[in-house]
C-alpha cells in the first residue's frame, strides 16, 4: 500500500472518492461503499463508520442551523411554524448532503490511521 498523508486520505473521504487513489467513488450507492475500489483495489467494505457520521451530522447541522432557531422563536420575521417548516426542509437537506461526505471522512481516518475496523 502506498503511504500517502492522512489529510490527503481525509481530503479524498470529505469529496466522497477513494481515499487511498481519490480515482474512483466510495460509493456504489448513497451511502453504501464499493467492497473494493476498481482503481486501486483497496478493500472499502472491512471498513466500518458505525454511527460515527451521522452523530458528526448532527452535530454540525444543528450547530449550523441554531442561529435561525432562535431567530425563528425569538423574531418577529414569519410565524412560528412557517419558520419550523422551512428549517426542518433545510435540515433535511443539509443533512442528506452531509453525511456521505461525513461518512467518506471516517472511513479516510479508519483507513489512514490503521485503526482496527471490525
Ligand atoms: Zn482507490
């Protein structure tokens, strides 16, 4: 296995590619990895994220959206559940976007770091 830099692997994992070639996908689906990569041949599917991504998820959607939550139930802007619909929407949406790239970046450190994986 060629060595490359964690922050490059981690680079990769966050655009959702390969991270030990950044050639090819991790994904065949949305958030299921190849079980090995078509360029390089690095085995994905021993390489488990466990809940990992979507706590990390979480974390930064809601940390990211808790300005306009309080915006939403302490302003005077638009009613109250006008303002839960739209950032429940946006939520969801920061959400699906995010947790792939999320996943990507636990694998790429699973992987970079040697940590054990089953
Ligand atoms: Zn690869």
């Amino acid at each position: 296995m060629e060595t490359i830099s964690k922050k490059i692997a981690i680079w990769r994992g966050l655009r959702s590619r390969c991270p030990s070639c950044g050639q090819a996908s991790l994904y065949r689906a949305y958030l299921k990895p190849v079980d090995e990569c078509p360029s390089c041949g690095v085995t994905w599917s021993d390489v488990r994220a466990d809940d990992g991504p979507a706590w990390a998820t979480m974390l930064v959607v809601l940390h990211g959206l808790a300005p306009l939550f309080h915006l939403v139930a302490f302003g005077e802007h638009m009613s109250m559940w006008k303002g839960i619909c739209l950032l429940s929407v946006i939520a969801v949406i920061m959400c699906l976007w995010l947790l792939p790239r999320m996943k990507g970046l636990f694998i790429a450190i699973i992987w970079s770091t040697g940590a054990p994986t089953s």
